[in-house]
C-alpha cells in the first residue's frame, strides 16, 4: 500500500496572477474629472439643472459630482443672480431646499401661446391613461401615478407638461415628492368648464390608502 501523499501547498504565485487577472477584468468605476470639461464645475451643475424633474438640494448635487457643498452653494446662488440680470427666459427656483430650473413667469404668455398653437399632435395612449389618473386623483405625486399605472410615469408627466395639460400645483411630505393637477387648458381641450363635469370614472380609480401600499410593495 503506497503512503498517504502530504497535501498539495497552495501555488502563491499562481494564486496571485489569479488576483491579478480578476483585478484587471473588473470594470473600472468612471472618475468624473470637471476641470476636463470646458465650463468646469459651474457649467456641469448648470446642465444637471437643467434636466433634473424634480428639485435638488446642493448636497446631492455636491456628493454627485464630488464637489464641496459651500462650492456648489455658491454657484448655485451666482447662477440665479445671472439668469435674473440677464433676463433669461428661465430661471432657478428653490423649493424646499431643492433647485431647479424653470420657465419665468414674465414669459407665461409665450410659452403659452406655443403649446396653444404649437403642440396639436394627438397624445398617445400612455398619454391619455396618465392624464386621467392625474384628472381624477389630482393633487397627486409622480410616484402615485406610476402605482397606479404600474409603470414608470417619468417621460408621459414631461409630455403632459410641454403639452399645457397638467401643471405643478406643490409638494407634499418632508421629501417634498412634486404634486400634478390638471389646467384650464386641459378643461378647454375637453370641451368642460370644470372638473365636476367629469365622468364618473372615479370609483374605478384605486383609492389613497391602495396606492401608498403598491407604493410600499414597490409597484411603479
């Protein structure tokens, strides 16, 4: 009977290209490097501004792009200041702590005209479901709709926006979640002098306490 062969030794070396070769193929994390792009940290908070739908506070946007707070405070506030000297047709809003840039009032008669005039296309299905969630449960958040709805809401709300139909009419909560409502515009589109006018589609609608439990279980 042959003797009993002492364990293999682990091959440190072999262990260490392993370590290595895992190391190499393991994708690197991307470094946002502002000083590459050509306005540097100002333009790059102006651009995340301009595409955020609902407000940020300079925390977030400090600890997104890796910058100090008091440094983005400080743009932030300089970037209002120029938009008002300069009388931008837009303007930087905050809202419970939260930026964002938005349209200025002095041009609501323009801005109006053009989605009076200018946006006649017929809204999609998609389109239409999420105006009747918000035409009947309005005020309502965005996360609300998207329960109801069970899918995400985020590009119909914009549509519904640009479009004239629906408006912000506040935020609730600490988390200051945006609210939606419909508009006079929508009213006329409908051919309706108010929402009492509506059909009774109501009952059909899941009631508050439903939606915030879909909410809880992940749902939308």
């Amino acid at each position: 009977m042959s003797a009993e062969q002492p364990p293999t030794e682990p091959d440190v070396d072999d262990a260490g290209e392993a370590t290595a070769e895992e190391q190499a193929a393991a994708p690197e994390e991307a470094v946002l490097n502002l000083d590459t792009m050509p306005g540097g940290a100002r333009s790059a908070i102006e651009a995340v501004l301009m595409v955020v739908d609902q407000p940020v506070t300079a925390a977030e946007l400090a600890t997104a792009l890796e910058l100090p707070e008091p440094e983005v405070t400080e743009i932030i506030e300089d970037l209002e200041r120029e938009y008002a000297e300069q009388q931008r047709g837009f303007t930087l809003r905050c809202i419970n702590e939260g930026w964002r840039v938005y349209s200025r009032p002095d041009y609501a008669p323009a801005v109006e005209k053009f989605l009076l005039d200018g946006q006649q296309a017929k809204l999609t299905q998609a389109s239409l479901e999420t105006l009747a969630v918000i035409a009947y449960r309005q005020p309502i958040s965005r996360s609300r709709i998207s329960a109801v709805r069970g899918v995400n809401v985020d590009g119909v709300v914009r549509t519904l926006l640009t479009r004239g139909l629906i408006v912000e009419v506040g935020s609730e909560g600490e988390q200051g979640a945006m609210l939606y409502g419909t508009t006079p515009y929508f009213l006329q589109r409908l051919g309706l002098s108010s929402l009492d006018e509506l059909p009774a589609l109501a009952p059909y609608l899941p009631d508050a306490d439903v939606v915030d439990e879909l909410i809880a279980q992940g749902h939308g």
